[in-house]
C-alpha cells in the first residue's frame, strides 16, 4: 500500500511531448494520464516509435512534458529547476537501459557501486560493499562479483545493470526494454526478478518491451500507439504463463 494515503507515487496529468525538428515538429506523447502505485509492475507496450522511451524518461524525470503535470507523491515535479530534479532522480529512481552497458574496466562489483562515485549512499547501517555482495549474489551472480564485463554473457551483463539499479534503494525502476536482446530463461529471469522486487520491497516498476510474454507476467499493460493510450488493462493471472 502507498504510505501517502492513496496519493499515488506517481501521476502524469494530461501529458503532451512535441519535439521539434528543422523539418516540422513530431508529436511523442497526447493527452496521456497515468497513476502508477508503489510496488506496481506495469508493461509498456507498443510498436517502434509509439512512445515508450518518451514516456519512460518523462516518468523518471529524464525529459520534461511540453504540457501536462507530473506527481512524484503528490508534489508537481514537471517545473522543478534542474538542481532540484537531481535530488529527486537520485533517491527516488533508478533506470536500466536498453543498450545498458557495465564499464569494461570495472568489474561487476565496482560497476554496482558506480552510482556512489557520484553521490554518497543515504541511511545505510552496513559497510556499502558488502551490500554490493549481497545484491549481486541475490541475482544468482556470486560467482562474478569480481569478473569483468568481458567475461559475462548478455543474462549476465543485464544482472549488472539490475544491481546497479537496486544498490541506490530507488521507489521506481524505469527500464527501457530491459529484456531486448536476452534470450527465454533470462527473460523470465529479468521479469520474475522484477516481480519479487515490486512485490516484496514495494518498488514500483515501469518497462518497456515487445514481448507479450513478458508483459503479462506484469500487473498491469499499458498499451501506446502513436503516443496515445490505446488501452490500460490489469493482468489478472499472474503470472498468467509458466
Ligand atoms: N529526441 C527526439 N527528437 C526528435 N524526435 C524524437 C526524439 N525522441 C523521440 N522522438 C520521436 O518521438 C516518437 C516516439 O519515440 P520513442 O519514444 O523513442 O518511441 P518508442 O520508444 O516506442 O520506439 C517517434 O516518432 C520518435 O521519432
Ligand atoms: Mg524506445
């Protein structure tokens, strides 16, 4: 349950996103509004071009709304200044990217610690790396931890990304077709990982992909087209495969 008594975590209110172009503007995202809860998992689904990414880095803050609001918690974050948006992206969310790549000189370790090259780690009682130890043996990778990134498969490389992600304690992960490029088990390994994640640390997750498969191991589908809801349905097997 939402601690913020039924605030969603997250809204987008009417959100519009036009980018424009020398040759003409091109319109991402009309009229969409969306609630997502803490420990939601909802799939984005929609062919090449119909908004996705748009929308997955407006949600996270990465891109601003042309019009429309955005609520993290009640509270618009659509106009904050630049600093402001830092702290916020910071505590509350973490991202995984399609083309999400370790650095090769680091190894898995020091790669899910390269957030807090960055910035320092909030309310922690343990040691950091030992955290990082846990978090990488928690996605089956206790054999890694200080193997570097050419010596992983892409299940492997992907599990990195996820660590990375989990190791800053976000409320919402943001993934942009995280399970692209795996093949069946590490697909089912990303999403049921995910899963377990939103529903035992109440994260809220978003991501994006192509496979129905996978989107309905989710709680809930969004489907866009040409930057457009077409629909919103809820999962109610779940997992309704395997
Ligand atoms: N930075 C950008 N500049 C111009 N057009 C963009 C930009 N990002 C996305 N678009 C356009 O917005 C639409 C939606 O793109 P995108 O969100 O990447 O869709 P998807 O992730 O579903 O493939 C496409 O027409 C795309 O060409
Ligand atoms: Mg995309």
């Amino acid at each position: 349950m939402d601690k913020s008594n039924g605030t969603p975590f997250l809204e987008l209110r009417d959100v519009n996103k036009t980018f424009n172009l020398s040759s003409g503007e091109v319109t991402a995202l009309e009229h969409v509004s969306l609630t997502i809860s803490k420990g939601e998992l909802v799939a984005l689904v929609g062919p090449s071009g119909s908004g996705k990414t748009t929308l997955l880095n407006i949600i996270g803050s990465l891109d601003r709304p042309s019009r429309g609001e955005v609520l993290l918690e009640g509270v618009r974050i659509d106009g904050l200044s630049e600093e402001d948006l830092v702290h916020f992206r910071r505590e509350k969310f973490s991202f995984i990217f399609q083309d999400a790549k370790p650095l090769r000189m680091l190894n898995v370790l020091e790669n899910t610690l390269l957030p807090f090259n960055f910035f320092k780690p909030k309310n922690r009682n343990g040691n950091i790396k030992d955290e990082g130890i846990e978090v990488i043996k928690s996605l089956g990778l206790g054999h890694r931890i200080y193997h570097m990134p050419s010596q992983l498969s892409g299940g492997e490389i992907q599990r990195v990304a996820i660590a990375r992600a989990l190791i800053t304690h976000p409320a919402m992960i943001l993934a942009d077709e995280p399970t692209a490029n795996l093949d069946r088990g590490n697909r089912l390994f990303v999403i049921d990982t995910f899963r377990k994640l939103s529903k035992e640390k109440g994260i809220a997750i978003v991501f994006s992909t192509h496979d129905l498969e996978i989107a309905n191991r989710a709680d809930r589908i969004v489907h866009l087209k040409d930057g457009v809801f077409l629909k919103d349905e809820p999962i109610t097997c779940t997992p309704c495969s395997g």
